[in-house]
C-alpha cells in the first residue's frame, strides 16, 4: 500500500509544505477481483494547483480549507480532464467524475501494460507453442517457455517449490514452466506472465499440473518454509490401512473378489 500522500499543494505558485492530500476520489485503487495490480497506484505522484479560491495560514505553510472541501461530496466537487492535445489547441473536456475514474483507469492499465517490465523472463526454451488449456481462443497462440525468471530481487526457476498467494486453495507445487504471451526470440522482459506447477505432494496429486499469474506466486516465504508445509501435508496421510468385513464375512487367501 502507498504510505505516502499522493499530491503536493500549491497556493498561487507557491509550494505549501505542511499541506498533503492522500489521495482524490478518481484515483482510488478499485476494489474489483481483476483490477489492476497495487502497486501501479504506488507509484503515483500528483500536483493540485490553486489560487485564491483557497485560503492558507498566515506563514503560508499550511492550507485552511483545501482538504475538506475536496472531501465534499455531490456536485461541490467536480473533475474535468484535459488531454495534451486538447490543451494545445484550448479545448477542454470535461466528464463527470464516474467518467473521469473509468478513464483514469484505463490510462492506468495502458501505462502498465507499456511501460511496467518488472519481470525478466529467462531461459527461452520454447516458441510460438499454441496452449489449448487457455480458454479464449485469440490468447491460444503464440506462447513462449521459459525455464526461469528475475522479478525484482527475486529468482524463481524451474525445479523450485513455491507457494501460491490469494488463489482459493493455496496451492504448494514444484514449477515446470514459465509461459509468456507472444512471440520472443530470447530474454525479455514483461508486466505479466504465467507460472506453470506440478502440484505438491506429488504422492497425493501424483501428476496434477496447475497454472497461475506470476502475481499469484508467495513472494514472501523461503523454499525452505515450502518443504516444511509439504511435509506436513504428507504427515497427514495414512501409513497403514486396516479393511475389516461386516457380519464376520471371511476373506480367504485363495479368494476370488
């Protein structure tokens, strides 16, 4: 989460110090399953410019009114966004505020999806592989393998057992694959991306293969706390398994069943 104030405050050109706002209805993170990642919203910084509408304290340190009359609600507080070309040629365009956070939104997720590589991807070992498990049909082809990837200062790689975050279950399993979409012809880097699994313990799923978001992967937890929640998974298993028959019913040696 952001634990810092989003804009800085200025009265007439001049910068009052003491003054933050936290944040503006419009820019709120949203609260939906598929919204965008938070720390997209972290990374924000913002300006309020204002004039004599305002009143500020006598050492102009501080605003008197700015932070509560942002906060009222109903047609006393309302948004317009200018586009650069617009500006250019004087224009302005104006939108409601439900319009102004959909459009603040979707400017948001653009920049993401542009500008944010977190995410190096390693160790190109397969190209343009078409994923029939992949539900819409125009994301089925082209994917690409790779056997390990850099998230900031973190590596994962093929082999390593992780831990899945914010899934229903949690998942622990053992990675096979990274998948990214489109066609690469080595190392890359991207905002997003898959992580395939071999789910643990394999005693009990034997072969079961799962798929997440990378975004889905425990960041926060050691291989080693992994191996220990396996563990004791497979502790709950049991060692021996006694068949009793009803009625005195006797199975002999030589029975056929």
């Amino acid at each position: 989460a952001r634990s810092r104030s989003l804009f800085e405050c200025y009265w007439n050109g001049r910068l009052i110090p003491y003054t933050k706002i936290a944040n503006l209805d419009f820019c709120e993170p949203g609260k939906r399953s598929d919204a965008l990642p938070e720390e997209c919203y972290s990374r924000l910084s913002g300006v309020l410019f204002t004039g004599d509408a305002f009143q500020v304290s006598t050492n102009k340190l501080t605003f008197i009114d700015l932070a509560d009359r942002l906060r009222e609600r109903g047609d006393n507080v309302l948004y317009s966004a200018i586009r650069r070309d617009e500006a250019e040629e004087g224009a302005s365009s104006s939108r409601n505020n439900r319009d102004l956070k959909k459009a603040f939104v979707s400017w948001l997720k653009e920049c993401h999806e542009k500008y944010d590589k977190q995410v190096q991807f390693l160790d190109l070992v397969q190209q343009n592989v078409r994923r029939d498990d992949v539900e819409i049909k125009k994301w089925k082809h082209p994917w690409c393998g790779y056997n390990r990837i850099r998230w900031g200062s973190d590596v994962f790689k093929k082999g390593m057992l992780i831990k899945t975050c914010h899934t229903n279950p949690i998942v622990l399993g053992r990675i096979q694959r990274f998948w990214l979409y489109g066609s690469h012809d080595g190392s890359t880097y991207a905002h997003t991306g898959e992580v395939e699994l071999k789910q643990e313990p394999s005693s009990v799923y034997h072969n079961v293969r799962k798929r997440y978001s990378i975004r889905k992967i425990d960041r926060t937890i050691a291989t080693q706390d992994v191996e220990v929640l396996i563990a004791n998974e497979k502790r709950k298993l049991p060692t021996s398994l006694e068949i009793a028959f009803p009625r005195g019913s006797e199975l002999r040696d030589d029975a056929k069943i």
